[in-house]
C-alpha cells in the first residue's frame, strides 16, 4: 500500500512538472513563427521586455557574420522603431529587410470587444507579423492568432474612431490592434508596408 501510494505522488508529481515545463515553454516561446531561429526567438523576448540595446547587440553580432540575413534585419528595424520612435527610419529598414526576405514585426494589443474610446479590458498582446507570403498575428497567450494571406485580406486600415487604432478585415470579422507606441505614426506605418509588401 506504501508502494502505491509512493507511485501516485510519483505520478502526481511528474505531471505537476510536465505542465510547469509546458507553462515556462509557453512563456519563452513568445510568438514564435514557424520559420524563426532560436536566436530570434531570444531577441523577440528582449524586445518584449523592452531590453531594445540587449536586442539590438546580438543582431548586430549576427550582421556582422551575415549582412543579409532576413530575420536579425527585421528584428533590428522592430527593435529600433520601439528605442527611437523613428517611424520614418524605421520604414527603410523594414523594406530593406523585406527585399532580403524578411518582413516587419510589430508587438501589438488585440482588442476582443468591439472597438470604442473607451479602456480595452478584453485583450490580448502579441507579435504582427508582415512577410512576403503572410500576415501572422502571434498572440503570447490565447487563441486569437491567425496566419492568412494577402488575397484573403478584405480590408486593412486605420480606425475612423482613432488614428491609434487599426483593423484587419478578413473571413468578414475585423480584428482590431493598437501599436505599443500608442501612437499615430505606428498604424499609419503599418498599413504603408502592408500596401508595399503586397505590391511586390
């Protein structure tokens, strides 16, 4: 009987652990593309964090071995955008990280309401991610993501209720984003290398 019960809180105890180790994957799996490095992986949760020169080091150390790699061109111009707020900068580097076969990534809060002035109390945040072939919304957690592509976009643009606010239309449901910027400029560069990326 002591046997028994010993192998219950083994197994008790090992599940316990499971779902902590599945818990803290989740956690520092922050919106992660199927086609993204390890390496990415860790900038992302430094950009989260708002770690932008801890971020922006490692790239630079990745740059330097390899000019043209997609991923640390993109993720620089997202890291450097969130520092200086440089929205006009910030649009070069991203269309440069795009004609290398990057894209631009954008940390953004996901309204579940209907959008209105007042306070969002049902939300999510997560990664918005522009690339040649997708858009992808990676919520850190829920399960509001989405990964469609260009053709499936009915409407993409900005809210008439607030230039901080914009919405992407597709399978008739708009879902609605905020920029961590809080900004104007952050929709408004958002929908611009939409427009782009869909062009080329």
């Amino acid at each position: 009987m002591f046997h028994t019960i010993n192998g219950c809180r083994l197994v008790v105890t090992t599940l316990v652990l499971m779902v902590v180790s599945l818990a803290t994957i989740g956690v520092s799996a922050i919106g992660q593309t199927s086609g993204q490095s390890s390496t990415g992986q860790a900038v992302l949760e430094l950009i989260y964090r708002q770690k932008y020169n801890d971020a922006i080091i490692r790239l630079e150390e990745i740059l330097e071995r390899d000019p043209q790699n997609s991923e640390a061109l993109t993720y620089t111009a997202t890291a450097n955008m969130y520092q200086t707020r440089d929205f006009f900068k910030a649009k070069n580097e991203f269309e440069k990280a795009y004609k290398a076969g990057g894209g631009a990534t954008f940390f953004v809060t996901h309204s579940h309401e209907m959008f209105s002035t007042g306070d969002v109390v049902d939300y999510c945040r997560g990664w918005l991610h522009l690339r040649r072939d997708s858009i992808e919304f990676l919520p850190i957690e829920g399960t509001h993501g989405f990964k469609i592509q260009y053709d499936q976009v009915q409407e993409f643009k900005g809210n008439r209720i607030s230039n901080k606010v914009f919405h992407i239309k597709f399978d008739n449901q708009s879902r609605n984003f905020r920029g961590r910027s809080n900004t104007e400029l952050e929709p408004l560069l958002i929908i611009a290398l939409y427009k782009n990326f869909k062009q080329n």
